[in-house]
C-alpha cells in the first residue's frame, strides 16, 4: 500500500448523481480489478473507498456516486486539484478460478465501476466476458461508454447487456433478468452491487465471486472496524476482501 498524490484531470456527470474522475499521478503497475483506493477529502477524517474502474501507469479512473459529504466535497472538485490516495487496497477478483467458464461479469450502480477494469483484464487475457450492468432507471444509467472504448481497443466482443428495474432502458427488471437461463447454472459470475442483487445472484447455483461493500475506516486492516462474519471465519472487508468466494457468504 502506498500513499500518493493525484491531480484531478476530469471531473464529469456522466448519469443522475454519478461522476467520473479521472487522476494523473504514479499508479505504478500492481492494481487488479475488485481493489479500491482511499481518498483523502481535504476536512474530512476519515477517507473515502473507491473502486479502480480503470488505470495505467499515471492515469486512474474512478466513477462515484454522489450519497452524503465526502462524496458531494468530490464532486465540487476542479481539475488541477490535489488529492491524496491510499492504494491499491483490497484482495481483488481471482479470475483464475473460472477456468474454462463463460464469465458473466454483473454490476448494480456503483458496482459497474469494478466491472470495467474486470472486463479490461479479461480481454487482456483473450476471453470475451458477458457484463451485465443494472440500474433502477434510464437516468442512472452509465459505463456502456466505457465497454465500448474496450471493445475497440482490444478488438474482442463484450455481450453487454442493460436491466433497468423501470424498464426505461434496456430489459425490464434485474440483472437476474438479463441472464440466460444456461449461463445461472454453468457461467462464472463474478458480481458487485446492492447486497439485494449480491443474494439472489447468491441462490444460483453458478459458482463466482462477490465484491461486497462495508462502512470503512482505516481501508487496510488496521482498524477492525469492517469485519464481518463469513463461512470460513471473520475477515476484514478492506484487506481480505472486498471480493469474496460466492460460497463462504453467510448472508
Ligand atoms: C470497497 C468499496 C468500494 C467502493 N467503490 C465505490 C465506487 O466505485 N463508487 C461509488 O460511488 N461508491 C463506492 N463505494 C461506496 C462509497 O465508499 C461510499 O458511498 C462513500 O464512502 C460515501 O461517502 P459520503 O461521505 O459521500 O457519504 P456518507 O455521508 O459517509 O454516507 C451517506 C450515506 O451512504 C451510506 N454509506 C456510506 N458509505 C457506505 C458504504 N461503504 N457502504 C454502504 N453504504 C455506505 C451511509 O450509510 C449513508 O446512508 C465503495 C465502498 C467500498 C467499501
Ligand atoms: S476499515 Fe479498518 S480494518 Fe477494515
């Protein structure tokens, strides 16, 4: 975990409450999809988790929903402004484990972040991931972008597909909804959301893993304060998740 100064290089509404931000700074190179950074608000104790949605060696891209002070202080942040960052914290996504599977990547709102740099991962790799991103309404919706910049960058097809629980945009209802009915049984899911979405993905019987979401304080370990009971004991959210094997969720 290192400590590290970032400056703000955009800052834009990209959906209903929802921005994405970008930071120019030393990444270094050690980041994995399903970890988050700590970010310092300048009047604010404590920092702030959130996920890499993408990154390269001096550039990290953040997508955040406006919920209560740290995030609206986020906000009203100018390019040109400093930031300091705790990082890369967190266990991230396994994508070993999948082995010969389909992957279905699914993300609910700010879920969706994780989901991107997952998706960038795996076609590194060569393999064409299922996303499938939710949203309570058209309005909320955001990241297709994002999955499409991929497509063109690695040339591999993403089956992207869109559930809004109004039906204003994509297919009506959950992201449960928008899998198919083969992919519940024998795809790989790998899944960050609203705890709701997380236990009915939970009562498939497709194998995955699970980012799961937790008050934080310290972010790396030290604090205890982000425990939770699990299968296999209690763990730290920030240090020995967010990810999580869908089997050892006691939820
Ligand atoms: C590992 C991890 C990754 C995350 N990634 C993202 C991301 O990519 N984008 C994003 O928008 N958000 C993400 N979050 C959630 C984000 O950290 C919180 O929304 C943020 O800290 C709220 O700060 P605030 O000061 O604006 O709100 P506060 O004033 O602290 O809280 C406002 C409301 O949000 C609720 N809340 C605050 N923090 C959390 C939390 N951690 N879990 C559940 N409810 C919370 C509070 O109960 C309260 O109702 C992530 C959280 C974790 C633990
Ligand atoms: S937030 Fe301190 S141990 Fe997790």
């Amino acid at each position: 975990m290192r400590k590290e100064c970032f400056v703000v290089d955009e800052n834009v509404k990209v959906a209903a409450d929802t921005y994405k931000m970008i930071l120019k700074g030393k990444v270094g190179d050690d980041i994995r999809a399903g970890q988050f950074v700590n970010v310092g608000i300048e009047g604010l104790y404590l920092r702030r988790p959130i996920s890499v949605a993408g990154w390269n060696r001096d550039s990290l891209t953040l997508y955040y929903k406006t919920v209560g002070k740290g995030t609206a202080l986020m906000a009203g942040m100018g390019c040109g402004e400093v930031v300091e960052l705790l990082l890369p914290l967190g266990n991230g996504f396994s994508r070993e484990l999948a082995g010969d599977k389909q992957v279905i990547l699914i993300g609910g709102g700010v879920g969706v972040p994780p989901m991107m740099c997952l998706a960038e991962e795996f076609l590194k790799d060569g393999k064409n991931p299922v996303v499938i991103l939710g949203f309570n309404s058209k309005d909320q919706v955001f990241g297709e972008d994002g999955f499409q910049e991929l497509e063109s960058v690695y040339g591999r097809k993403i089956d992207l597909r869109v559930a809004t629980m109004d039906g204003s945009y994509g297919v009506h209802g959950t992201v449960l909804d928008a899998l198919k009915e083969e992919e519940k049984d024998s795809g790989y899911l790998f899944a960050c959301g609203p705890k709701p979405m997380l236990k009915a993905l939970g009562d498939l019987p497709a194998k995955g893993q699970f980012s799961l979401e937790a008050r934080m304080a310290c972010g790396f370990g030290a604090c205890m304060g982000c425990t939770c009971e699990t299968k296999t004991g209690s763990k730290r959210i920030c240090k020995d998740g967010p990810v999580l094997l869908k089997e050892e969720i006691k939820w």
